[in-house]
C-alpha cells in the first residue's frame, strides 16, 4: 500500500494515496500502539491491547487482528518473527511532531529558515482525545510535555531575534496548552514586554497568580515576579495586601 499517512493528532486517520482507509476501533488500536511504541514483541503488544484476559487468549486477539489488518491495509504492518512494527514508508504525524521538537530541544537553535516549515507540526490538536488506555495516556503527557518545550525554546530565540509576531502566537499556545505552567507564563510575559506592552505582561501575571492561588493555593516564584518593572511588583504587592484578610 503505497504513500501511507497515519494521523494520531486529533481524531485517528488513515489514508493511501490520499484516499481514506476505513479501520475499525480495534485495529486502530494495534496500528496507534505499534506507531507510537515502535518495533515491539507479540507478547507484550497483546498484554497492552488486552490487559483483562489471559495472555494466550490476547496472544490469539492479535493473531486475528493482524490478519483483519493485512485484509484492509496491506503494507501497513510488518511482521518479523515474535515482532510487528508499522511499515518504514508510512508517515505518521504525531512522529513528526516529535522529531521537530526533540531536534529543537536537543540542538537549542533555531535557524529562522528552517523552522518555519516545520513550525505547523507543533499546531495539531492533543493525541488521540478521548482514548483512555494507560499506554495512550503516556504517550500525550510525554509528547505534550515535549512540544511545550519547544514551543518555550522557539519562542524565547525569537524574542531575541525581534520576531516578536510569531513568538507571541507560540507562547499564547503553550499557555493555552498548560496554564498553570509557570515557564510558558514567563515566556508570554516576555513577549509582551519585548513588544513594550506591559500592561498586558501585568495581566498575565495576574490572571496566573489568580489562577495559581485558585487551583493549588500557591504563589508565583520570585523568579516570574521579577520579569515585571519594579513598579509593577510594588503595585501587584500593595493589591494583595489590601484584599488578603487579616
């Protein structure tokens, strides 16, 4: 099956050819495990699949879903002994995802003519919402955490290169993503204080030390605070000491 594309981000898809290819749940499942785990062994596969009932029992649940697999998509899957693994040629996107952002964070440069071809992939919705295996749940919060990342890193190089449009879309993202991440808070306050808006740097200060103090009854560290002019500190100071009770 020629020009395979599996999409994990968002709702699952698959197409050949640029041609839909309909999959019921459970082969969904055999393909997501094997695109996100990569090559793995029968055993374990089938333990993950069907955790519930006994292994020789899971064993023949993938023996039947491998030969339902091979009927609808041929190619997709390739077998090797006790192992299976998707075929080299399929593109998945949530493994291009990965790869840009792990080559962000581990190389820490971003050169402003390569990335914006790859920025896009940061932008797909969560992985596989509304899928509640343990295995699927590790894989979002370890690709969520990643991306997070290397929205963080692109944004802060290109605040310093005064590419302030594109920081700031990047920023306002990863605070959507997380707001009660502290690092991605600090990032949108930098851009807008590069921009020269602090009044906005000062909202977002506010609205995460509200939220902060709402959710987990904590203050933004001292290292967030000091992000704002030393006026604006004396001011937000002064605000909290006439609303907190004595």
């Amino acid at each position: 099956m020629a020009g395979l594309r599996l999409r994990l981000l968002g709702q699952f898809a698959c197409e050949s050819s640029g041609s839909s290819v309909d999959l019921p749940f459970g082969i969904q499942r055999l393909v997501a495990f094997l695109a996100l785990r990569g090559p793995s062994h029968r055993c374990m596969v089938a333990g993950s699949l069907w955790p519930e009932v006994p292994d020789a029992q899971a064993l023949a649940s993938l023996r039947t879903g491998v030969w339902r697999m091979n009927r609808l998509a041929h190619g997709l899957l390739e077998a090797q002994g006790t192992g299976l693994r998707m075929s080299a040629h399929t593109w998945v996107d949530s493994k291009a995802q990965e790869d840009f952002a792990k080559r962000v964070v581990d190389t820490r440069l971003i050169d402003g003519r390569e990335y914006e071809k790859d920025l896009e992939t940061l932008y797909p919705p969560e992985l596989l919402p509304g899928w509640y295996d343990d295995w699927v749940i590790f894989e979002r919060q370890r690709l969520s955490q990643l991306r997070l990342h290397a929205l963080e890193i692109i944004a802060r190089r290109l605040t310093q290169r005064d590419e302030l449009d594109v920081a700031l879309r990047l920023a306002l993202e990863a605070v959507r993503t997380e707001p009660l991440r502290e690092t991605a808070n600090a990032v949108l306050m930098s851009v807008y204080l590069a921009e020269g808006n602090v009044s906005d740097a000062i909202r977002q200060y506010a609205v995460f030390r509200d939220l902060l103090q709402r959710e987990l009854g904590l203050e933004p560290s001292a290292r967030l605070t000091r992000l704002l002019p030393a006026q604006a500190r004396t001011t937000l100071r002064a605000s909290v000491d006439v609303l907190t009770p004595r």
